[in-house]
C-alpha cells in the first residue's frame, strides 16, 4: 500500500460534486474508495466514513420533508444540512493534508 494524501484529500473534496450534480458526492467517493481501498494507506477507512457520512445526509434529508409539511421546520434543517454538506468536506480535507483525523458528526454507522 502506498501513502497518498492527495487521494484522501480529494476523496473528501468529492463529496461537494453533490451540490453541482445532486448524486455526484455519494458515486464518485464510492468509486475511489472500491477501486483504491487496497491501494491507499487509509483509504478504506476514509471511502467507509465518507459513505456513511453521505448516506446519514440524505436520511436526515428524508426526514426533513414530512417536517416541511407537519411543522415548516423541515426547511430550516434542510438548510442546517446544506451547511452541513458544504462545509464538513472541506474542514475534513483540511484535517486529512494536515495528518489529523478526520471526523463526522452525527454520522449512522452503516459500514464497519
């Protein structure tokens, strides 16, 4: 396994394709981390948390829609979401080239 920051860093920066393209955030760290998962020192723990991260995203964006109808509380989180999604990739990118960990809150373990 090689040792490729660039990678890890640009794994994390992927995930703003979702604010261009609507799905683009969750495919293309999901290609980079099963194609490169045993390549890149990191990267199947990387590729797992950023997953997990994208699909905790979009069921909390799930729920917010009953909200919108039930209360008009929906609109406020989907905008805290929005907020969420822009900016955890980029401080996460920042802790990645930096050697720091990265973390999500929040975050449904779904892949161990």
């Amino acid at each position: 396994m090689r040792e490729d920051k660039q990678m890890l860093v640009m794994t994390h920066l992927s995930q703003l394709l979702d604010l261009v393209t609507g799905v683009g955030g969750f495919i293309v760290p999901l290609i980079l981390w099963l194609t490169q998962k045993d390549k890149v020192a990191g990267m199947d723990m990387h590729g797992k948390m950023i997953l997990n991260f994208q699909i905790s995203l979009f069921i909390y964006s799930i729920i917010c829609i009953p909200l919108i109808i039930l209360f008009g509380l929906g609109i406020l989180l989907l905008i805290i979401i929005g907020l969420i999604a822009l900016i955890l990739p980029i401080i996460n990118a920042l802790k990645v080239s930096n050697g720091e960990m990265p973390y999500y809150p929040l975050t449904i373990e779904f892949l161990k």
